[in-house]
C-alpha cells in the first residue's frame, strides 16, 4: 500500500534573455510554486518567487519571502549551500531550497536551448567535439561536475585530444570510479 507521493513539474521559458523557471512540488502534505529568473547566459538570478498553496503547518506559510534573498546569485559550484543559508535552516524551508535548486538545474538544461536558439539553431549544427569545446570555454564548472563531463572521458577526450588546456586543468576536481568510488592512485 503506497503511503506517500510526491510529483515535481519544472518548466523553463526564455524570455527578454532570461530564463524562466517554475518549479511545482505537491504530494501528501505540501504544494509548492516556485519560479526563478536565470540571466542567460550567466545564470545570475535577477527575481525569484514562492508561494505555498499547502502546507502542514501554518507557520510554513511564512517562508516564501525568503526567496527575494536569492538575487544576485549567481549558479556555481556552492551555489546549493548558499541557498541554503539563504532560505534553510531554522528559519526558512527545506523543501524551498530545494525546489531553488531543482530551478538551477532545469536552467543549466535549458541554456542550451536558448543558446541554440539565440545562435539560429546553429549550436545543434556544429559537430560534438566543438559543441563540447563551446561549452566548456563558457561553463568550465561542466568539467568533472559528472561521468558524461569526466576529463577523462570520452566527450572531453574527444573535444581536446591534445590534452587540456591550462584553463581548464586547473579547474579538475578529484577523479571517481563509476559508481562513487574513489580512483585509486
């Protein structure tokens, strides 16, 4: 017998060079809307709102405001503790920082797409290696945040097969086995 659900819908738009996220959390207990303005492309947050629809205490209903905090923040790595201290702890709402967040990653998906479409589809043209080139020069956080990012792997490998550029190397992040096991070495 299923004793809880929970169901989450992200949508990104971009519009006057933002991009535009909604977030929607709802299951047992609570229902939550959150929506956050990324800068494209630098994915500095310029406006972000909460509302909760539900909740199961009424002192949650006082957590929303907190959002307006977030501006100025810029999405890179620590960006998920500072929101955290932003709207977290014994004064805010987890579930609102994560649904902060979850925004965050639906805009890193969704630059992508603004790019390409900024670039009159001609992103989505060029061959992998420069698209991964084209990337890593404007996103170098993108380097080891993940197995398909991996230095070492095959996409990178590809892109600069004469090795990393200076840039680049001093960005690495340590190195892990599929899995989350440490490399050994």
């Amino acid at each position: 017998m299923r004793v809880f659900e929970r169901n989450k819908h992200i949508t990104v738009d971009f519009e006057e060079g933002n991009l535009i996220t909604a977030v929607e959390m709802e299951d047992n207990y609570h229902h939550f809307r959150v929506q956050v303005a990324f800068a494209f492309p630098s994915l500095e947050i310029k406006r972000a709102s909460a509302e909760v629809v539900r909740a199961p205490n009424r002192q949650c209903y006082a957590v929303p405001g907190l959002v307006a905090g977030l501006v100025g923040i810029r999405v890179q790595p620590g960006f998920n503790r500072t929101v955290a201290k932003v709207v977290g702890g014994p004064g805010g709402c987890f579930h609102l920082g994560n649904l902060v967040g979850e925004a965050a990653l639906a805009a890193l998906q969704g630059i992508y797409a603004a790019a390409n479409q900024v670039s009159g589809g001609a992103l989505v043209k060029l061959p992998r290696d420069q698209r991964t080139r084209f990337w890593l020069d404007r996103r170098p956080e993108m380097l080891d945040s993940c197995l398909a990012w991996s230095a070492e792997g095959e996409l990178v490998r590809e892109a600069y097969p004469e090795g990393l550029p200076e840039s680049l190397q001093a960005r690495r992040k340590p190195v892990r086995e599929a899995g989350g096991k440490p490399a050994e070495g």
